[in-house]
C-alpha cells in the first residue's frame, strides 16, 4: 500500500462550467498536472505535481482554473510546524540534502521595510525631477581621494577602469545553464539598452552574446568553467565569485542532466558531467592571493577593466571587505543571505549569512573609518525588490545594486521557487527547447527596460523628495533614514537615527 505522508501542498480548482477542455493547460505544464478523462470527457489534476508556478492559471483561455494553497495540514505547533515535519519525511524518503531555490523564505527581518526616508519640508525645498535636471548616473571603480596635478600643474584627469551606469541598477550573476538562453538574451538586450551591465555567473558567455561584451561583467567562479583569454577581454568588467549569498561557503552544482549542447560548449564541460564548482578557489587562501589573481585578470586585460570582487555577507564582513579593498580590486559586490540561486541546500540557504543592509551598513562604515572608501565601490544584492531598495541601500553606502529575482519576475517568473527541477513552465530556468522557447527575448528584454525605467523614475521622485538631486549626494547620506521597530544595536550598526529622533 502506497501512503502518502502529507497532502498536496495546492490544489487545482477548475469550474467545470467555464472548462472547455481545449486541453492548453495539459500542454502548458512541464509538471504534468492537468490530463483529459476522455471516458467522462473532464478535465482532471495531479495536485501533488502542482509547484503553483500559475502558468496553467495565466494561460487558460476562460479563466476556468485557479490554484488554492491547500487547507488540509499536518497538526502542526511554534515548534513542530508543517514545513518542519514535510521536510523530515521527505528525507526519510530520499536519504538526500534538501535542496531549494530563489531566496531564503524565512522570517528573518527585512530591515529595509524597517527603514524610513526623509522628504523635504519648508527648509532645504524638495526637487521637482520633471522640472529639473537629477543625475542618476553613477561610476563603478577607485575614485581618486583627493584633486590631482600632473608635473606642469595641469589637471590630471586619468582614472582606472571604470564601468559607467545609467542608473545605480545592475543584473546580478545567473548563468547560462541555470537560466536559458532566451533569458540570458533578455537580459543582455536589456542592459544594453538600458545603459548598465549585466552578468555571465560561471556559465561562461556564448559565442552568440559576444555583441553585448560592452554591458556584460564576465565572472570567474572557482570553477573556471568557460574562462578563457577572449571571454576575459569580451566584457567591460570581471567579477571574482568568491561567495553567494544563497549559499555562502559551499560551491555549485550544475547536474550533468543540464550540462547539454550549447551549455556543455559554453562552459568547457563534457556533455553529461556534473559541472561542480569547488567551495574554495584552490589558489585563494589570503589576500595576498587575491590580490595575485586581482593583477593576473588585470595583466590578462592590458588593465582596462575593472575588477570586481563578490562575497557573501557573512559575520566579519566588514573586515573581508577592508582585506578586498587592499587587494587591488576597484569593486566590491556583497550578496545578503536572502539572495536568490537556480539550486541550494536549503539548510544553508536559509540559515548562513546575514542580512546585507546590515553587511552593507558595516563594511561602509569600516571602509570610511580606514580612509579607504574611495578606493573600491560598493555593490549589493540579495533581495533588491523595489526603487525604495534601492534608494536605502544606496543612502546606507551602496553604490549600485545588482538585481536578479526582481529582474526574473519581470520576465515573467512567478516565484514558484523550483528552479532546481530544470521544468520551467516560464521558459526562464531550463533548458528543455520548448519550454526555452516560451520565453520571447523581444517582450521579455522590453519589460526589463519597462521596470527598471520605472524604478528610475521613482529613484528621481524620491531623491527629489530629500532635496537631493544626484545619487552622488545621496550615497552614505545616513541622515536621510531613519529606522522603526529597530533596537538600539541594529540602529547602531545600521548608522541611522530611529523615527522621532
Ligand atoms: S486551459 Fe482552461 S479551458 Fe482549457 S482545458 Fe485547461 S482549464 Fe479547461
Ligand atoms: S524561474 Fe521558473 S522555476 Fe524558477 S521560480 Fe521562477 S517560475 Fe519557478
């Protein structure tokens, strides 16, 4: 006898009135939930199969379908919840480590939604952005501290390497292989049009997005899995992984099952072989061998590129910082716990780390308290979900932010956080050709452009609000904050005021 252990988590409700069993809900799922009961001439669902991705729900013709979270739960308690004692059957099941993806769900504080901005009132008037100039532009590198003259006293004006964005906003690393290549196009057009960058991850860059080199950050993972001299010099920046916020201290894993064709080529790995990416870089075990491999990258592109070093937000973050700074890197990128990933034990996802507005709030402050602010920028990601993100962590000491699940979503992904499975029924995490094949670069780039045009818009209105008319003027400006509900140690590693104050 077969037993279940739980209930399916959704259940599938059809009104049969509207159902005219044109069957495009049963092509449309990858997972295989609807299916015809040609003897009762009815459409019928496999609840259990149901991830509630909702694109049975978006493509029904008459609105015939929506899926309800079920109501029949295990007799759960505060300690013994429902997803603790699912997650146990499921290892006693399958002898195996969870695995997850997208960001960590817990309910760990989101401290930008405890985070409040300024706005002018009758002193210091607020900016009207559709009347006046705001300057959302931003420059990624070493800054110099001071103005600097050449012998003969002329202004020397030299910088090194520096990536230059329309708006503080980048897509962070996903790579190709645990998105497909219609995403990945998406993306590239997008950051093209858009004036900013996005990212490979450590996939490598295929040949056919060599066009996009200008807005593209090629990464150099432990792995090194598609690097090579022309993907180095192809983009306008290099990104050392050193960590990610969805799994910081571990490595990655791409199963061999996804390692086909155009990924197998793009990454250097035979077809079939499990692509995994060591923990550590086994030449990195000091800074000093980072900054080895900081002046090799730089050596291997004539030093025209910035280089840029992402870590996971982590306990000493503020001193890893200050170690990458002197490390000859011009960019710091910090991914927070709550950070998304294609694939992830979920253990770790949802337990190592810390949230990145505090990461960030500390390795700001420790690199202003060194005197080395100036030499490297600021970048953070890790759930950035709206312009107001944004605008905080930018008024906290970011530079920029690097999105990713916001930038998914836009192109369509409802968050069904089963990227892992490789069936994306939004053409986005897989590579299965007709589900790829969902995925129109056209609208999918457009609606990109769409938000992040949107965003910069509200990034003017908010910074006109504060009387601020530039991001320059806004980045570290702390007293533009204040926090609510926040003790008085987060508040103090937080830099701000509380609300009142
Ligand atoms: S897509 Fe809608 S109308 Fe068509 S079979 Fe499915 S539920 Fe019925
Ligand atoms: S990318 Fe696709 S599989 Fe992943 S969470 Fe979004 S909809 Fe689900």
């Amino acid at each position: 006898m077969k037993i279940n252990y739980f209930y399916p988590e959704y259940e599938v409700v059809r009104q049969d009135s509207r159902c005219t069993r044109c069957r495009l809900c049963e092509d449309q799922c990858a997972n295989g939930v609807h299916f015809y009961d040609e003897k009762h001439q009815v459409m019928l669902s496999e609840d259990a199969r149901c991830v509630n991705c909702h694109r049975c729900v978006a493509t029904c013709p008459t609105r015939a379908i929506k899926i309800v979270k079920s109501d029949c739960d295990l007799k759960e308690n505060a300690n013994w919840n429902s997803a603790v004692m699912k997650e146990i059957y499921k290892q006693a099941a399958s002898g195996g480590v969870l695995l997850s993806s997208m960001g960590s769900p817990t309910n760990l504080p989101v401290y930008w939604d405890k985070i409040l901005i300024n706005a002018s009132q009758v002193t210091n008037p607020s900016i009207d952005p559709l009347r006046e100039p705001m300057e959302t532009k931003v420059f990624l590198g070493k800054q110099p501290a001071r103005i600097r003259r050449t012998a003969d006293g002329t202004l020397d004006c030299t910088l090194p390497p520096q990536l230059e964005l329309a708006m503080p906003v980048m897509f962070s690393a996903m790579s190709y292989g645990s998105i497909s290549y219609n995403a990945h196009q998406s993306l590239a057009r997008a950051a093209s049009a858009l004036g900013i960058y996005y990212n490979t991850g450590e996939g490598g860059l295929h040949e056919d997005f060599y066009c996009y080199g200008e807005n593209t950050i090629v990464q150099v993972a432990s792995g090194r899995f598609g690097v090579h001299g022309d993907y180095l010099n192809a983009g306008a920046a290099i990104e050392i992984k050193m960590g990610q916020g969805a799994k910081p201290g571990i490595g990655g894993h791409l199963p061999g099952a996804k390692i086909v064709g155009d990924v197998s080529r793009t990454r250097m790995v035979p077809e079939g072989s499990d692509a995994i990416s060591p923990a550590p870089h086994h030449d990195i075990y000091s800074i000093e061998d980072l900054r080895q491999l900081v002046y090799s990258l730089k050596e291997a592109t004539h030093h025209q590129k910035p280089i840029i070093v992402k870590v996971a937000a982590v306990h000493n973050i503020a001193a890893i910082a200050s170690g990458i700074a002197r490390s000859g890197a011009d960019i710091i990128a910090i991914d927070g716990f709550r950070g998304g990933t294609g694939a992830a034990p979920t253990r770790i996802r949802d337990n190592v780390g810390i949230p990145i507005e505090l990461a960030l709030a500390a390795v700001d402050q420790r690199l202003r308290d060194e005197g080395i602010r100036n030499e490297v920028s600021i970048v953070v990601g890790g759930s950035i979900r709206s312009a107001t993100d944004v605008v905080k962590a930018i008024a906290l000491g970011a530079d920029a932010c690097y999105i990713a699940t916001a930038a998914l979503l836009a192109m369509g992904c409802h968050l069904c956080r089963t990227c892992q499975a490789g069936k994306c029924n939004w053409g986005i995490a897989t590579q299965v050709p007709e589900l790829v094949a969902r995925l129109d670069p056209d609208e999918a780039s457009q609606r990109l452009i769409h938000l992040l045009s949107a965003w910069n818009h509200e990034i003017k209105e908010l910074m006109g609000g504060m009387g601020i008319n530039s991001i320059e003027a806004l980045r570290g400006n702390r007293l533009m904050l204040r926090g609510v509900g926040l003790n008085e140690k987060e508040l103090e590693i937080l830099g701000i005021a509380h609300a009142g104050e």
